[in-house]
C-alpha cells in the first residue's frame, strides 16, 4: 500500500514539474510509464508495431493535455490512464485493423521463415497467444487485465477510473487471476 | 510469479524505447517554451501588476492628499507632504517662488490648526518644526532670478503678509532678516501699486 501511495506521490510531483518545463523529469515520467503503455497497448491491439505506435501517440497526446491536469484536483495515474483508454478507445473506432491474432497458419508460417531472433519469434507467439486469451474475455475482465496487469494499476485507481467500487474490483481480479494463472502455465 | 511472465512477454523492444523517448523529448522542448513562458510570464506579469495597483493607490492618495490640504492631524497628511516634494521637484524655475509662497502659506495655516487645539509637548514640538518649514519656504519664495518672477512672488507673499489673521510679525520677530528682505524686494511691486 505503502509503495502504491509513494508511486502516486511520484507521478504527482513529476507531472507538476513537467508542467514547468522540466526536461529531466519528462524522462522520468517516459521512462517510468512507457513499458506499462506499450504493455497496456499490445494486450489490446496484439500487435506490436501497432502498439508502438499508438504508445507513441498516448506521450505525444500528454504533452498536449498535461497542462489540464491539476494535482489538486486529482491523482496523476488516474489522469493518464483515463486519458490512455480513451485514445485507445478512439483508435479502435477510427481503425478497425486486423491484427496478427487474426492471420492464419500460413501467414504464421510465412513469418517464421523469416529472418527474426528466436527469442523475439517465441516472445511473438506468446503474446499472440495471451491476446488470443485476453480476447477470449468478457469486456469488464479485459478492463481489468489491462488496468491491473499491463498498466499495473491499484484497485483504488481502477475503481476511479472504471467507475466501480474496490470490493467488487478485487472480487472480480480473483476470479481473473485463476483464469490467468491456468492460461500461463501452458505459455 | 505469472505477473512477471506477463510483464515479460508484455515488454517493449528497447529500440522502440530509445527511439519514442528521443521524439517524446523533442516534442516536449517544443512544447515547453510554452509551458516555461506561461508560469514566468504570469508571475511577472502579476508582480508589475501589484507595483502598478500599488503606485496607482499611492499616487492616488498623495494627490486628494494634496489637493484637499489635509490638516496635520489627518492620516494622510505624511502623503500630503511628498505630494508638496513632488510639486517642488517638478516645477520650473520661474513657478518655484510661488510654489513656495503657497507652501508658507500652508504651514502657517498648519501652525494656526495646531495651536487651536490646545498644547501638547507633542505639538509644541510639531509647531516648532512647522514653522522652522514655513520661514524656509518663505525665504525660498524670495529667491527670484527675473522681475516677472519677483513680481508673481511679491504678489502672492503680500497677500500672506498682510493677512491679520496670520499674524506674520509674530511668526518672523526672532528672523526680522526675513521680514526686511521682503520689504526690500516686494516694496516696489505692491498690490495696489502702494508701499507696503
């Protein structure tokens, strides 16, 4: 509780000083947050380069928005993230792309002949094989995957920004993280 | 255990990182000459802002201050005295004497009010000072370098002469040299064209 509540403080003081121009702290800020984005994207898009680039698009929309946020008002995580889910949000209604979940063997295949790094081919396959999981899910457990296990959010900021309350949030991640448990040990 | 499985297969390449935190910091410098102007300018803005309002209210208050001639006794009467300074400080050689003749006049009038209403040590001390200013504005009024100087001067110093209720022999008996000097100068050039 300790560490979230001190990660809050973090966030919280990098974005008031990246409001007054703080080049140093901008990196703190893209360096704490970028994995969680990247990760936040591709359990949804499931594709990597799509991921890149919308995770690119979620910092270059920060620039632009971090003046409308106010410590006073609100806790950063919860901003960004909200903000995160919304161009998300956005992007799936303005691009219906196919993504690599849905290729056939043949296109696997193909890709395999290609010529990649074993380990980036396996690191492939099994994020197409969580997508495929992830997919496999309900639209509120998606949520939570994404909110807690990609964005490695708290419950006390899920609950803000899915607008549901913690209980119902940890009852609900119980459930998931069985199903989860039972998906990754065949990964 | 799985959470970090997950974060692993989750994890960007560091390529992509290196390259998106390098366009990321870019655009942030475009950017942050906005933002770095914002909070700068709004703090000088709102400082010059306070100095203006400020001058402004003083400025204000020193000219009712002089223009209604406060009494000694009035809250503003310090004000009063630097809106005097002021006038002084700007007028032009030629104006200076009457200027003068009309700051005597004031402390004179200053004196009368204080010795109205009663003595104090305090205001024994204050006449005092009072009318150690109203014997130099007088003798600061004296100093003309033209005749139509000395001729403005003499005029307005008459009226304060002649004035009973003044009672200027009384103010000048210790500094006759004063008095004499007046009646050397202004002699010539009376009101009614008379000796005073």
């Amino acid at each position: 509780m300790r560490l979230i509540f001190d990660e809050n403080s973090r966030l919280n003081g990098l974005a008031k000083k990246m409001k007054r121009g703080d080049q140093k702290t901008a990196g703190a800020m893209f360096n704490l947050l970028a994995p969680r984005v990247f990760g936040f994207c591709l359990t949804r898009l499931g594709n990597r380069e799509e991921a890149e680039d919308l995770t690119q698009d979620i910092f270059l929309r920060l620039l632009k928005k971090i003046e409308l946020f106010s410590p006073e008002k609100g806790n950063f995580s919860v901003w960004f993230w909200s903000l995160a889910r919304n161009i998300l949000t956005d992007h799936f209604r303005k691009n219906r792309t196919q993504t690599f979940s849905v290729l056939g063997e043949d296109k696997i295949e193909s890709l395999t002949g290609q010529k990649e790094e074993p380990e980036f081919l396996e690191k492939k396959l099994k994020i197409e094989h969580v997508y495929k999981f992830i997919s496999s899910l309900g639209a509120e457990e998606r949520d939570l995957f994404e909110l807690r296990y990609a964005a490695e959010l708290s419950y006390g900021e899920m609950s803000k920004i899915l607008n549901k309350s913690e209980g119902a949030l940890r009852v609900a991640a119980a459930r998931l993280k069985q199903k989860i448990k039972n998906e990754l040990k065949n990964v | 255990m799985f959470k970090l499985k997950l974060r692993t297969i989750l994890l960007p390449k560091k390529e992509f990182l290196s390259r998106a935190k390098k366009l990321f910091l870019a655009e942030f410098e475009r950017e942050c000459g906005k933002m770095i102007l914002r909070p700068k300018f709004k703090a000088v803005t709102g400082i010059l802002a306070a100095i203006f309002i400020f001058f402004g209210i003083a400025g204000g208050l020193i000219a009712y201050a002089d223009t209604a001639n406060v009494n000694v006794s009035h809250p503003l009467y310090g004000l009063k005295r630097y809106g005097e300074s002021f006038r002084v400080a700007l007028a032009k050689k030629t104006d200076k004497p009457v200027l003068h003749a009309e700051l005597a006049k004031r402390r004179l009038n200053e004196i009368k009010s204080l010795e109205a209403t009663g003595k104090t040590s305090k205001k024994i001390n204050q006449t005092k000072s009072l009318k150690k200013e109203m014997r130099e504005s007088f003798k600061n009024s004296l100093e003309t370098d033209s005749e139509e100087t000395a001729q403005k001067s003499c005029v307005a110093l008459s009226g304060f002469v002649e004035d009973d209720s003044l009672h200027p022999e009384k103010m000048f008996t210790e500094h006759s040299v004063l008095l004499q000097k007046f009646q050397e100068k202004c002699s010539p050039h009376s009101k009614n064209g008379e000796d005073i």
